[in-house]
C-alpha cells in the first residue's frame, strides 16, 4: 500500500468519520486532528507549566530535564487536562483502533526550548523495555508549532517491530527511510495522532527562540499496565461507569514508574536555575545562626518580639 504524500489531515469542526480516521491512521501509523482542542483549553493547560518549580512543597510541579519541564501529574491539577484525556472524542478513536478495553498508560503536559533531545524511537515500551502492546498516543499542540514540530516515519509501524530497540540513530533513518520522514506541523489546538509502534522524533529547529508547548497522553489496550495516576477527585463525574473506570485503572495495578524519572539534580536542572539555587541558598546559609535562635527562644519571648514589631501573631 502505498502512503500519502503528507501526513493525513482532518478537522474536526468539519465532523470526519471515525473511520475514516481509523483508516489513514492504520495505513501511515500517523494523522492530524486540527481543532480538537479549543483555544482557551490549551491556554489553561499551559498554565500549569508557568512559573518556578515548587520544592519543599505539598503541591504537585513539573520536572526539568535541561531546558525542559515536563508534569507528569496533570490530571490532578487541570481539570480541563481530565476533560481533554476523557473525552468522547478520544474515546471513540481510541475505541476504534484499540478495541472496547482501553486504559490511559499515561500522560504529560511539557515544553522544551532549544536544548532538549528527542531521538529518532517508538513508544511501544514499559520502563525502558520494548513490548508488543498495542496503543496510540495523542500529542495536542498548546501554542501554534511548525518549527519544532515532530517528525514521523510514515508507514514504520507496520514493520518497527523487527528491530530490537525503540531508538534508532540518526545515520541509520537517513540512510533507509530518509524519504518517509514527515513533519506534523500543526496549529494550536492540533492532535497529532499516532500509533505506539511509528518511528518518530521531536523536530529541529535552528530558531532559539522557539518554545514548544503540547499535551502528550498514551492510551494501550493492555489493561494491567500504567504509570500511577494521580487524580483530583472532584474531576470525576458523580456516575463513574465501568468503562472509565478500567481506562482509569481504578482498582488495577500501576506497576510503571512516572516517567521522566529526575532525581539527579546536577544534570537535569537548567543552568540559569541552578545558579539561582546556588545564590537563595548561599544567602541562607548565613541565616543558619538566626533559626537556630528561633528554635531555641522560649514562646513567651518570641511572641513580644512579634507584637513589638507589630507582626500578627496567633497565641493568647
């Protein structure tokens, strides 16, 4: 069968045929869905990736990986991300492609600038080891991305399993399938979808200035693996049907580790971060002296030193 020139494209204002996305889909492994996300939605989704990374917190942050943030935690804290990844829309793709037992592996809001690397792999994996899963992934694009965009091997995910690995060099996909190589450009507020077995990569850019923002989730048809899920209860529906619940994985083992797994600092956080780091805590390390003092003074005297500063205090 031979494979469109470009990736496949539809809009969903337009009311495409789910098979018609079903077909495109199992003959290029790859589609794009062009408004299958509002505006707005996409500017709340973004939200939760602003600002700093919180530490000595309660509240749920995103990773970095060099001048990347990834939050793997999403659905606890966005309902508009639960909304999106439970969606009728997705469910009847999924449903389509998948069969009627589907469960969310996993999912993640990210950006990257210019330092992050995707290689050249395939997302048909558990923890770093290759499997024979079935599942598609949906990347929703937050701001409008044509440099940057990720580039797809069409057709790979008819044969990728021969290989061994997931990943693969560049050297070698330009020297057998340098022609198949297509970019998913795409506006804001684009679903890229993909079958877990296509041969892809994040796209290059030559612009330092570009700052990539998408919404990334992966649903298989293997229901007894997943990341842990993280969900904030007031999200859910008042009638959870069974169906989102095995999609969900209520009840079900996880098994799989939150991916991006960072706890090594020294390679992972940004420099202009870890300078700011270095600066907050030399500053506080001349403070040491003073919370010693704070721990030691008995209440009575911290309490009059409070009010003779004029500080609120909370004590009879």
């Amino acid at each position: 069968m031979e494979h469109t020139k470009e990736i496949q494209q539809f809009d969903l204002n337009q009311n495409p045929k789910i098979k018609d996305i079903n077909f495109h889909l199992k003959k290029d492994g790859v589609i794009k869905i062009e408004n299958f996300l509002k505006s707005d939605s996409c500017d709340a989704i973004s939200k939760i990736l602003n600002g700093e990374q919180k530490r000595n917190s309660n509240e749920l942050t995103f990773v970095h990986i060099n001048d990347a943030k990834f939050f793997s935690n999403a659905l606890a804290v966005s309902k508009t991300s639960f909304d999106l990844v439970t969606s009728k829309k997705v469910f009847d793709i999924s449903k389509e492609y998948l069969g009627n037992n589907i469960r969310l592996k996993c999912h993640r809001a990210y950006t990257n600038e210019k330092y992050y690397y995707f290689p050249w792999h395939t997302d048909n994996k558990f923890d770093g080891e290759k499997n024979s899963k079935y599942g598609i992934v949906f990347i929703v694009y937050l701001v409008d991305t044509n440099e940057g965009a990720t580039e797809f091997i069409l057709g790979s995910h008819k044969y990728s399993s021969k290989f061994n690995k997931n990943n693969f060099t560049n050297n070698f996909i330009n020297e057998n399938y340098l022609n198949l190589i297509k970019s998913a450009k795409g506006k804001k507020g684009t679903a890229v979808i993909s079958d877990t077995r296509t041969i892809h990569r994040g796209g290059f850019t030559k612009n330092e200035s570009i700052k990539r923002k998408s919404f990334w989730f992966q649903i298989d048809e293997n229901l007894d693996s997943a990341e842990r899920l993280l969900i904030n209860p007031e999200f859910l529906p008042k009638k959870i049907t069974l169906e989102l619940s095995n999609y969900l994985g209520f009840g079900r083992v996880s098994g799989l580790s939150v991916h991006p797994v960072t706890t090594n600092l020294d390679r992972v956080i940004p420099f202009h971060v870890r300078w700011q780091m270095f600066i907050r805590y030399t500053i506080l390390t001349f403070f040491i002296p003073v919370h010693w003092l704070r721990l030691k003074l008995n209440t009575d005297f911290k309490v009059f030193i409070r009010k003779l500063l004029g500080n609120k205090v909370d004590w009879n």
